[in-house]
C-alpha cells in the first residue's frame, strides 16, 4: 500500500492530520523530561501515569514486534459554545464518549489494512494503553506540543483527539514535526485560571480545573483554584490559543454536540438522578466525573448571578 492508499483511509475515517513513526524506544531527553514531570508531582493523584514504564518506553512492549506507530487526529472543534452562564462543560465532552468513536473508527482502519497485509497485527490505542501518544504524534508529524502542553495540529488547532495503531506492518515513516508556538506568545499561560502552566510546556495537574473536576476525587480543599463556572474540564488555554481561532469545526456526526448536554442549567444537574445522569451521560465522556463528581463541582461553582461570562472571553 502507497502513501496515497493510507491517506485515503484515514482521511475517510475522519482524520483532519495522520502520520507514521517507526516503533522504537522513546528517546531518553523526552523520556527525563517525563521523569522530572512525574516526580516534582506534577502528575497530583495520576498514579497510572507511573505504571508500566517499560510499555511506555518503547511500544514494542505493547506489541512485539510492532513495526510502526500510526497516529491519527480528529477534531472536535466545536460549531458552538453553551450559554455563557450555562454549567460550563469542556469542548470534548459535547459530543459522544471520544474513546468509543476514535476506536471504531481505527478498528476500521486497522480491518482495511488487514486486508492488504497479510498476517499483520495491531493494537488500537485511544487513550487506553501506556504510550506517550503526544511524543509519538510530533515524530508522524501530526502536530507540535504547544506551551499548554496540547499536541497543536497545524490548521486545526488543539481541540483534536488522537488515536493510535500500533501495527507489525513496517511503514514509510513521516517526517517529525519541527512546530512551535509563535515566539512570545504565553496567552496560554495567563489565561488558566489556576496558574497550573509553566513557560517550559508543562502543566501541573494540581493546579488544573480539568484534572480537579474530572479526575480528583474527594472534597475540594482550600487553597484549590475556583471553579467558576467550570464544572467539568477547561477550556481556557485552548479559548485563549491564537491557533484555535478560524478554524473549522468538526465534520465528525458523533462529536457534534448533544442538546441534552448544552441545555443543562445548575439546577436540571441538582436535580439529576442516577438513571437520568446515566440516560444523557452513558455515551459521553463525562461519565468519568460520575454524578457524585458533577454534584460536588456544581457545590463549587460561582453562582450565576455573580459569574459573568467564562474567564476565556474576557481574553
Ligand atoms: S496560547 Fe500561545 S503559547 Fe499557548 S499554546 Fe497557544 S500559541 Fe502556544
């Protein structure tokens, strides 16, 4: 199969930007700076990060004899925002559950490729196997890690998800990305509301609304970064990216967003039962959260009365 023919499958899956890495062990400047990431405790409570160091490393841990790493990314930029005094919900989870729609999608890559090699074989990432899939988009060439520490797809921004296939089949490697943001610009890192970003492209968990309304579990204490209308996850780095501005909003029918979603108000989610939470949430990213984990975010929110519009768009 020529560089053509794969284009071709992947952009009919949806990819906006695609490329190939050759499987080998991630190289030791990349792999310190996760190291040093990890433990100046920048990874707050994500003590998964830590696990299986060895798969992480290199992918042919992952599958043996993996050959290439095929990254793939799929906009969910969105064609429209919640009302500004609306529970604020992040961009991705607008749509369906990103791990169920990228997957199908590259389980049909994978079943056309199939096809062609013969006694291939291939493990389908989304978000679900230790790879550093940043790292491994810069080296297809995919995109460049912006300050935020998002991966930033040239002409379409960073509300991309990525996916991977890690296959035996030996293909073409694409060119590495030598991206970089625009000298100067830190319009990322004055816009978080937690000051979790640092001038050297890393973010500390502990000071993120993203990682504290969806991944911290427990009560929140003092001292954490308010919420103010945020009730699960953050956009304010990706809203204040020049990069992100004209770009075009996903094509991909299962990532436009839900009605039942943008049209929550604070108390429709007070008033949430499990089986309701689990009717509009079953298919969505935000199942994560768990509807104990809406209410103790919705507890935090600043009232609507005193909110005003999100932080991003005073910017
Ligand atoms: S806001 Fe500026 S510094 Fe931050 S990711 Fe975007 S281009 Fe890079």
């Amino acid at each position: 199969m020529n560089t053509e023919q794969l284009d071709s499958i992947m952009r009919s899956s949806g990819a906006v930007a695609w490329g190939v890495a050759t499987a080998e062990s991630v190289d030791s400047e990349a792999w310190e700076r996760r190291e040093r990431w990890i433990s100046d405790g920048n990874n707050a409570r994500m003590d998964y990060l830590d696990r299986y160091p060895d798969v992480r490393r290199d992918p042919r841990n992952l599958l043996e004899e993996a050959r290439s790493v095929i990254v793939a990314a799929y906009s969910y930029y969105p064609s429209r925002r919640q009302p500004a005094d609306a529970p604020q919900f992040a961009w991705y989870a607008y749509g369906r559950d990103y791990h169920e729609v990228v997957r199908a999608r590259l389980e049909r890559v994978a079943s056309r490729l199939d096809e062609v090699y013969d006694g291939a074989r291939f493990r389908i990432c989304v978000d679900t196997a230790p790879l550093m899939e940043r790292y491994w988009a810069v080296k297809a060439g995919v995109g460049f890690v912006g300050r935020n520490a998002q991966l930033i797809v040239p002409g379409h921004g960073s509300a991309c998800f990525l996916g991977e296939i890690v296959t035996t089949i030996p293909l073409p490697a694409s060119t590495p990305s030598e991206g970089a943001c625009p000298d100067g610009c830190d319009l990322c890192i004055r816009a978080c509301p937690g000051g979790a970003i640092s001038r050297e492209c890393t973010v500390d968990a502990r000071r993120c609304l993203s990682y504290l309304t969806i991944e911290h579990r427990g009560a929140f204490t003092d001292g954490m970064p308010q919420l103010g209308r945020r009730i699960y996850g953050c956009d304010a780095c990706q809203s204040a990216c020049p990069l992100n501005r004209g770009i075009s909003p996903t094509d991909i029918p299962e990532f436009l967003p839900s009605e039942a979603l943008m049209s929550l108000t604070d108390s429709d989610i007070a008033t949430l039962t499990p089986e309701r939470f689990s009717s509009i949430f079953s298919h969505s990213a935000v199942k994560r959260a768990k509807l104990a984990g809406l209410l103790r975010n919705l507890s935090a929110l600043t009232p609507r009365s005193a909110a005003g519009p999100p932080s991003e768009d005073k910017i």
